[in-house]
C-alpha cells in the first residue's frame, strides 16, 4: 500500500498540474491510466462495478462520480475535484485532490482550503485508541464553522485487500463514539461537503452525483496507515 500510495499520490500531483483551461477530463483520465500503468499498478476504479474511468472527475456542483468525457472541458473558474484508486500487488489506495483551475471565485477558494484542513485536523488526531467517529467529528465542527454543508450520504471508508471495506468513516458527528483504532487499520478519511446543501442528486448516467442546488462542492481524500505511536499518510509524494 505504501508502494501504490506513493504512484498514486504521485499521479494526482500531475493530473492536478495539468488542470488548466481548455484542457479535457478525458485527457487527464487517459493521462492517469498510461501513468498508473507504466509505474506498474493497475486503476483502481476503472471496471469498479462498472465504472468506466481510471478517474472520477467533479466540476463544481458534481460533488462524486463524475465520468471523464471528451467534451468536458475545464473552464477559468472552475473548481476541479479528481479522484482515483491504485491497485499495487492486490492492494488499493485512495485519493482525492481539490483545485481550481485558474482564477477562481473567493466561494470556491474558501470551500478548497476548509476542506485540506479539515482532512490535515482529522489526521492529525489519528492514533491507537482513538474512536472512530471522533474523526467524523473534527471535520464537521471545521465545515460547519465555515457555513459550509456535509454531505452525509458519502463517507470514508476502510481500504486494503478491496477497495470499499468496514468501517464507514462518516464525516459527522453521529452521537456514538464509534470502535477504537488500532495498529495495521487502513483508512480512507475523506471529507465532502458543499457551499449551499447537504442534499444530492444523481444523474441519468446512474454515477455522477451533484448537489441538489447546483452549488459548488469540493472532496479530497487520503489514505491513512494506523501506526503505534500515530499515523502515516501513504497517498502524498
């Protein structure tokens, strides 16, 4: 997982790089792939239970899900969210990055830099004895601080040996504590969350999801080893 985290995180580094105007989604996936690929892993979503992309790409009001596409072209003022897994040796990793793409509105700059230190507050928390949830609760008291809506229906998750395992990191608070973490756990903490809803819509491709009020939304994501003293982040360069 370190292996595949690194390729990954790697891979994001540059598709968010190449994010610019005029460039398309379909360009960045199949830049994605030949890159995964050459480095020896294998695209995690791609075939996911159908899905037909190395990866998920989110314009502004897609929150998940989204599917690359020839004529989907990245815009100045756009806020761009790319998600994508590594199988490496039949492990997976997980990752998602945020930008916007040129000059972006102050809405959007706002939602990018609460969601990178919502996900740096829930990783700095994470250790051995910790309870699960308490995660949860240190994005939303960060999101909602800033007027901003989680959205609950997606969550984190467990990674390893499949891509989606036990348990679901919720991004909220739900009232219980939750299991304890411990040693050897891997997950992948992910907040997502919106400017104006915590309701969501999905399309008639049957995958990209949108917020419900077409406003703008932002994810990132990174998957966390649980170590003995802390934790390790195995999807950064």
């Amino acid at each position: 997982m370190r292996k595949g985290g690194k390729i990954l995180g790697e891979v994001l580094e540059k598709v968010c790089e190449m994010a610019k105007p005029g460039v398309s989604t379909y360009e960045l996936d199949q830049f994605a792939e030949n890159f995964i690929r050459q480095h020896g892993g294998i695209p995690g979503f791609k075939g996911y239970q159908g899905f037909p992309a190395t990866l998920c790409t989110a314009i502004n009001e897609i929150i998940v899900h989204g599917i690359p596409n020839k004529d989907q072209l990245l815009k100045e003022g756009d806020l761009f969210t790319v998600d994508c897994g590594v199988i490496l040796e039949g492990f997976y990793t997980d990752a998602a990055r945020s930008v916007g793409v040129g000059k972006i509105s102050s809405e959007k700059e706002k939602l990018i830099k609460t969601a990178y230190r919502a996900l740096g507050a829930a990783i700095d928390i994470i250790k051995p004895g910790i309870h699960l949830n308490e995660i949860g609760k240190t994005i939303e008291n960060i999101v909602t601080k800033e007027g901003f809506f989680i959205i609950k229906d997606l969550t984190g998750h467990g990674i390893g040996k499949k891509l989606h395992e036990s348990p679901i990191v919720l991004n909220y608070w739900e009232g219980k504590p939750g299991p304890v973490l411990k040693e050897g756990m891997t997950l992948a903490i992910e907040p997502i969350f919106s400017a104006g809803t915590n309701n969501m819509k999905t399309l008639p491709d049957n995958w990209t999801i949108v917020t419900a009020d077409n406003s703008a939304s932002v994810q990132v994501e990174n998957t966390i080893l649980i170590t003995k003293t802390g934790n390790e982040v195995l999807t950064q360069v």
